[in-house]
C-alpha cells in the first residue's frame, strides 16, 4: 500500500477545484470569499506536510491518475521543490485574497462577487497542477483554465480601461498558448510521449543519434517561447502593465505573486526534467534565455522610473524581476536553476505585499494612484507604509530581507557562467536602478505634503475608507515576516530547493 502522503498533491488540487465549483452555486459573495480563504488555508496545510515528508525522506514520487498505467496514463509527480512552491504560492493566495478583501467589495458588483471566487478558487487548482504535473498535455489544459481564470479576474473590476486590458491579456495569452501547443505536438509527433519520464528519454535517444533534430530545436523554442510570452518575459511583457496595474489589488497581487511564477515554473520542469540542461544549453536556448533576462532586467527597471501611477510602476517592476529569474536559467546550470527558484520565492512575498499596500495607501487617499496624490499616505495607514517600505526595500536588495539573498544567489551562480562580467554588471545596473524609482516612492509615502494638498486629496475619501482593516494589517504583517524569513532563514529553504533540483 502506497504511503498516504502521497495522496496530498491530488487533494488539494481536488480540494480547490471542489470549492470553485461549490463557490459558482453561492450567491453570497462573503460566503464564497470565506470559502476561498478556507480553501488556500487547507492547500497550504496540505503541502506543507507532503513537504516535511519528502525532503525528511530525501523522495519524490509519481503518482498515477486513472487506470492507465505509463507510459500512456496520466500522472503527477511530487518531490521538495514541487511541494515547497505549492506551499508558498497557496499562502501567497491566501494572504492575498485577505488583504485585499476590502478591496475587493468596494471594485467588484456584489452580484459578481461569488463569481470571482470561482475564477480564484479554479486559478490556485490550476498552478498547482502546473507545479505537479507529470503529463505535457495536462500541463497545456491547466495553462488555458489558468489564462481565463487570469482574465476574469483582471476584468472583475469593470472599467472600460480593464475591459481593453483584458482583451490584450487574452490575445497574449492565446498567442503565447497556442506556440507552445503547436510545438507540444511537434515534440509528441517526434518522441511518441507526453508523461515527462518517457518523453525524457525519447529526446535524449534523438540527440544522441541526431536524428529529427530540427524539429527538436523548433518544439523547444515554440513551447519556451509559448510560456516567456505569458511569463511576461522581455520583449513579450507590454500586455502586463495595463493588466496587473488596472486590475483590483488582490487580483494584481495573485497574478504578479502566483501566476507568472507558474508559466516559470513549468519551463524549469521542461529544462530540467524533459530537455535536460545539457540539450538546452548546446541548442542556445540558455543563451537566449539569459539575454532576454538581463535585456528585461534593464528595460523594465527603466519603465518603472518613466511611472508615476504606482501600481503600473510595480507592473514594470514586475519585468525586471521576472528578467532576474530568467536571467538565473539562462546560465544554464543547477546552481542558476536554484537561485532562480529562490526568486521566485522572494518576488511571490514582496511584490503581492507591494501591490496589496499600493492599494490601500491609494484607499486612504481619495483612490488616486499617482505618487504625487499619495504624499503622506503612509500616516494614514502605517502598517501599509511600513510594508510598501519593507517590499521596496527587499526588491532593492537590502541586508536582512529576502531581496537581498536572492542576488547573492544569482551573482555566485553566474561566477560559473563564461558571461560572469556581464551578468554581474547587469545585477548592478538593475539595483542601482532598483533604488532609482521605490527609493522615491517610499519617500513621496513619508513626506508630508502642504495642507492644502492633503485637504484636496482627503476631499474624495469616504469615512469607511480610512477605517483600520484588520485583514489587510494581518496579511501584511504576514508577508513582512515570510520577506524577512527568506533573508534570514535562507540555508534551509536552499537545501530544500536543492533537493528538489537534484531529485527532478
């Protein structure tokens, strides 16, 4: 008889999609909402026990879905890491949803309320089975419930700007989705399997032989392609600033925290556990991977500088960063691999913080989101001061905050890279310029503007606004702790990740 635990990865899949489909038949809004916290809470409890048993058993295991047996049936493949970003990106739902739970009433029409839920509730099943799966094809069914649900939740908040938003989502997201289904067919027409293990080996006997080895290298670059477009890899980010920055605050947390890191995730699998680093390095796409990172790592800093809507600049920022993850696979070794997935980590704790506090300094400012209309708005909400700051202050890469360690991380990996000078020079340009717009922000928050500007701004905020939110404090408060765990505790979650690494 198999060990229990090894059930964990299907129930709390099972677990999200149950309460989304029990949320589409909830008419109250507030009780879908309960359930949906209820939900992440029971996820994250979930994986962080399959976690202490595989990495205290030093496993990972497959465990088959249906009654077909591989290399033809359907599986799901666990080990530390897959249970380590399970468990952090459902507590990063989970602290998202509640702090911006406010947030959430006030944007969306209370008819609409259960239905955002739903799209929530299906989005976390989603990247859970993107982080679990074994199977190519499943992989390409939970990228499209991951895409809808995504653009639902970007529209919930219906403005005409979020409805073009959305439409561009949409199309990205198709485009992106399409090329890799088109090279997932190439590469199953090729290698004759879609469960990663015999796949695995069908693309090492081709490389071998060097047979069909053209059509190796185009499904690679389709399917790498496919994901970075909707990972808002540079060139292909100019979609995210109008989605996440237009979007309701829990919605831009969980769609910069969780979503984009479950696109990322799964080419860490194919790179890994399909195509090997070996084969991805003599194809060039670490190359180009590396380029496209440090190029995102640039460009997205300086169109954060260019913002003075605080939540597009934070979209912006969200280019840089994904440009540092993508940065750390293109060195195209296990050291890169890791400390790219310890970014991961840190950018899913300070960004949906960032964006959580963006909001609620803009709730307690008459809802303006230019910088210069939030003057002074960390005195009328400190907690949501205090955590903008502390989030900055990690993306800039601060002692002590989980920022920090993740470019420790990338700069000791690239010293095994032929491209060390110019991966080190890029890490320090893009913290300098970092430090060049949330360095201003944090200050534009502190510093008290003329009393006539603060009567105009305090002119549109409506009593309930500036009431405290004890939910919103709670997650932040939260998230502040979990940064500065990853700044402090970052050995053993390191281990873990090697291990993971190493059992894929």
């Amino acid at each position: 008889m198999r060990p229990f635990y090894e059930n964990l990865p299907f129930l709390s899949m099972f677990a999200a999609i149950f309460c989304g489909v029990l949320s589409s038949v909830i008419r109250d809004g507030r009780r879908a909402y309960v359930l949906a916290l209820a939900m992440t809470a029971v996820t994250a409890m979930l994986s962080a026990v399959l976690l202490y048993y595989v990495y205290t058993r030093d496993v990972s295991f497959v465990y088959s879905m249906g009654r077909f047996a591989a290399p033809y049936g359907n599986a799901i493949k666990a080990g530390p890491l897959q249970a380590l970003l399970a468990t952090t990106f459902s507590i990063v739902m989970g602290l998202s949803l509640l702090g911006g739970g406010r947030g959430l009433s006030h944007d969306i029409l209370p008819e609409k309320q259960g239905l955002y839920f739903v799209m929530a509730d299906l989005m976390l099943a989603g990247i859970l089975a993107l982080i679990y799966t074994n199977d190519m094809f499943t992989a390409y069914v939970f990228i499209e419930i991951t895409t809808i649900a995504a653009c639902a939740m970007v529209m919930a908040k219906d403005t005409g700007p979020n409805l073009i938003a959305t439409i561009r989502y949409l199309f990205m997201s198709l485009l992106g989705s399409g090329l890799f289904l088109i090279g997932l067919a190439l590469l199953d027409s090729i290698g004759g399997y879609l469960l990663m293990e015999p796949l695995a080996r069908a693309v090492e006997i081709l490389a071998e032989l060097g047979q069909y080895h053209r059509p190796l290298i185009v499904s690679i670059g389709l399917m790498v392609v496919g994901l970075g477009i909707k990972s808002a890899m540079f060139p292909f980010h100019l979609w995210l600033p109008d989605a996440h920055g237009g979007a309701t605050s829990s919605s831009s947390a969980i769609l910069s925290g969780i979503v984009l890191k479950g696109y990322v995730v799964l080419i860490i699998t194919l790179m890994t556990r399909v195509f090997g680093l070996e084969l991805m390095r003599e194809v060039g796409v670490t190359r180009i991977l590396l380029i496209a990172g440090m190029l995102g790592m640039i460009f997205g800093s300086l169109a954060a500088m260019r913002e003075y809507h605080v939540k597009r600049m934070l979209a912006n920022s969200s280019v840089a960063q994904i440009g540092y993850i993508f940065m750390g696979l293109g060195l195209g070794t296990e050291f890169g691999v890791a400390a790219a997935c310890f970014h991961i980590l840190v950018h899913a704790a300070c960004k949906p913080l960032l964006f959580l506090c963006a909001g609620r300094l803009s709730d307690v400012s008459g809802h303006h989101r230019s910088l210069k209309n939030l003057r002074g708005s960390a005195y009328r909400d400190f907690g949501a001061g205090v955590g903008f700051t502390v989030g900055a202050l990690s993306m800039i890469g601060i002692p002590l905050l989980g920022g920090f360690v993740s470019k420790l991380y990338l700069s000791e990996a690239a010293l095994e890279s032929p491209y060390v000078a110019a991966v080190l020079l890029t890490i320090a340009v893009s913290t300098v310029l970092n430090a060049l717009y949330y360095v201003p922000a944090t200050l534009a928050i502190w510093v008290r503007p003329p009393w006539e500007e603060i009567r105009e701004v305090m002119h549109d905020v409506e009593p309930e606004d500036t009431r405290f939110d004890r939910s919103f404090f709670t997650a932040s408060a939260l998230f502040i702790c979990l940064i500065f765990l990853l700044g402090i505790v970052y050995h053993p979650v390191m281990n873990v990740i090697y291990a993971g690494i190493r059992l894929m």
